[in-house]
C-alpha cells in the first residue's frame, strides 16, 4: 500500500519505507539465530555491535552523539532554539534470547527515520530532537528490567546501578566500560518536551482489528511475586502417596489456582507463570522445594490488589492441603500509567490527518515510556504484528505498517517541535 504523506506550506515530509525497512534487516544480522530471530543481550557483544552500527547511522545524518551513565543514547538533531526542551522518540535495541527483529528495533529505528525525513526534505524545527537507545529494556543479562529508563528517571540511585550483576556474573558499570557506552551525560542535562516511544503491539487486537496504528493511552500496571514452596526430598518408590509432602505437586496446584483468581477477575486481568525451578529435577525423586514468579497485570490498582491477595491466599491454601508451607514475597510493583493527552492528542490527530485506520489500545507489555511518562509529556505509537508474536523468532510486521507508525511518529513530533 502506499504510505499518505501531510503537506505543509510546499514542503512536504516523507519517510522512506525502502530505508527504514533496509535498516531492520541489517542490524537483523547481529546476534542472528535460528530462522529470523536474534539474541542480543544487553552489554553483550551483540549489542555493543548494534550500538556501534546505529551510533554510524546517527553521524552519517549529522547527528550529535552523547551518552549517560547507564549507557542510554542520545543522537540530536540541533533546534533553531536551543532553550526549547527536546522533543524525543526511541527503544531499546537488546532483545531476549529466543527475539525477533522488531521488539524494541523499531522504535528506535523509527525514530532514526523520522531526523532522516527532515534532513531529505531540509526542514528545520524549533525544538531540537532526540533519538534515544534506552539500556536493558528486556532485563535478561541484567534485572531489573527497564534499567536505563528507571534510573533516568530516578528510580535507581548511581551505585545501586553500577554494581548489577548479570546473569553471568558481570558487574554493570564494568560492562558499560567495555563495551564505550558509560557517558557523563546526567538525566538533568536534558529537558524534555516529550517522548513518543513506537513499538510493536506484541499481542492481537490491531492485526485482528484491521487497523494500521494503536494510539496507545495507558500501561497497566504489574506485580511480581516470589514463591518459594517447601515440602521435603523422599524416594518416589518407597515413600506412600498420603505421606508425602511434594512441593511440585503443591506448586502445580498453585498453578492452577493463580489461574483461576485470574480469570475471576475477567478479560483485562493477567495472571502467568513463567519462571518455574524445582531443586531437583531426578525422575524418582519427590521435590522438596520449587521456586517460581507470578506475573499480575491490570490497568486497576484496586484489582492488582484484590489480584495479589488472591494469589497469595490460594499459594497458601494449596501448600497447607498438600501438607507443604509457602513464603510469597512481592518483588516488583509498577503502577498502571495513564500517558499524556496532549501526546495523545498529537499521535490521534497525525493518524487521522494522514488516513490510516486506527484505534485507541492499552499497553498489556511494559515500556521505557512507562518510565519517562513520570517525568515527561510521553504517548506510544503502536503497529501490529503478525498473530500478536513477539518474544519469538517468528515476530513479523509489515514494511507498510512499519512506515504508517513511522509517518504517525514525524507528524506527531512535529506537532511538538514545530517545523520550518
């Protein structure tokens, strides 16, 4: 399909979809793994490789590269007024394990697009831009995840921060160092006018809509919660069934029952398991311990309450019926986010103005935008994937959707930055 475009004056502004879809495929090449998927974990090597592919991106548009202390970049495209407060858009270019090419890439790519736009059709603005890579959005080499956001956003204190360890043992700032990415740059050194973050929506409802962009209005919330179920080790063969006290039997209850409170609560609310250790893992053995992480999602604070108590309550019950004991501990809770509707506003009125089918959406996944939504005018852009796959080496979406999010994000910031 072709991709609409706004005039203004005799100028007119437009993305070029061949380029932005070029450059997914080749910063697709870092970190490839089986069939289209990539692993490029963060501070890895993979990483550092697509950071340094991008930074070259950035020169080559004429942008000003600096970086902070968590390894957050930040490519600017010079205002006319250099007092206004800047307008940005960005992701994260880390990925899970098992990920694809879009999660995170498109975002930043996209917003790499929109400075590219403005460069071919010589337009200034009065506000400078900023394309931004947040660090450790997927939290899988380092936890939590969101890192760079949280501590932009002055969440996590600078200590706190530079002695992380990764999964396999790496401090943070040690990390930072080796790969060139630790700046001085300190999240006070930039005002912010706003962020537009796009992405894709990692889940169904734009594709099965038939719509091209989510204008997206909210996060919701989260709760994890640790739980630990004791029961003791014994001999499958010798030990009777009515005398066993089996954590794993007692967790699968548990399993089961989480569910339930989950679905009690109807169709926004978000129940999961996805972590899950048994201590041992012997086919004639009774498991004396298992670990694992309930996952909690709603755009309500109440019902993430009434949710984490049910939860909780039911982790006990099945423990005591299967003559085990429990200790559930909450780990992390965000609140939901409502986004700004100014940003909103500017987002609707750019898909409206240029025709593209769209439709208002929550986000179910976290963001960097949930981040600096507590310290900025901020609004996500969403285009669909295909089946709602993401986290997977199969996550898809379409060149022309890529663009139409892309032609939503340059009106939307210009809305802000006000072109000349």
């Amino acid at each position: 399909m072709s991709v609409p475009t706004a005039q203004t004056g005799a100028n007119s502004v437009k993305i070029d979809k061949d380029r932005l879809w070029a450059r997914h495929m080749e910063l697709a090449r870092i970190g490839a793994i089986e069939g289209t998927g990539n692993c490029r974990l963060s501070l890895s090597d993979e990483d550092s490789a697509a950071r340094d592919l991008f930074a070259g991106w950035c020169r080559q548009a004429g942008l000003a590269l600096q970086s902070d202390k968590a390894g957050n970049m930040f490519a600017f495209r010079a205002g006319r007024d250099p007092k206004r407060p800047i307008v940005a858009s960005g992701s994260h270019l880390d990925t899970q394990p098992h990920g694809g090419r879009f999660d995170g890439i498109s975002g930043v790519l996209a917003a790499l697009e929109v400075v590219e736009a403005l460069n071919d059709a010589k337009l200034e603005t009065e506000a400078t831009l900023a394309v931004i890579n947040w660090t450790n959005e997927e939290g899988v080499r380092f936890a939590p995840g969101l890192l760079g956001s949280n501590w932009f956003a002055g969440a996590i204190e600078d200590d706190v921060l530079d002695n992380i360890r990764s999964s396999d043992g790496a401090r943070f700032a040690d990390e930072l160092d080796r790969i060139g990415w630790r700046g001085a740059m300190r999240p006070y050194d930039l005002a912010l006018d706003s962020f537009f973050e796009l992405h894709i929506e990692q889940g169904p409802i734009l594709e099965k809509a038939g719509v091209q962009v989510g204008v997206v209005t909210s996060v919701q919330g989260l709760r994890w919660l640790d739980v630990s179920v004791f029961g003791t080790d014994a001999h499958a063969g010798t030990t009777p069934l009515n005398m066993r006290q089996d954590a794993l039997l007692a967790a699968a209850a548990m399993l089961v029952s989480v569910n339930e409170a989950g679905l009690a609560e109807g169709p926004e609310a978000r129940v999961s398991v996805g972590r899950f250790k048994p201590s041992t893992d012997g086919p004639s053995t009774i498991v004396g311990k298992v670990d694992f992480v309930i996952d909690i999602r709603h755009p309500d604070d109440t019902v993430l309450d009434r949710l984490q108590n049910a939860c909780k309550r039911s982790c006990e019950e099945k423990a005591a019926q299967f003559q085990c004991t429990t200790k559930v501990t909450q780990r992390l809770a965000v609140p939901p986010r409502d986004f700004d509707p100014d940003c909103i506003a500017a987002v609707q009125a750019a898909a409206d103005d240029l025709g593209f089918r769209n439709q208002r959406i929550a986000s179910g996944a976290l963001h960097d935008a949930s981040n600096i939504a507590s310290i900025a005018p901020t609004t996500m852009i969403f285009v669909p994937c295909k089946d709602g796959i993401s986290h997977n080496v199969n996550e898809y979406a379409t060149p022309e959707d890529l663009a139409a999010g892309c032609e939503v994000l340059l009106h939307a910031m210009l809305a802000r930055a006000e072109r000349i």
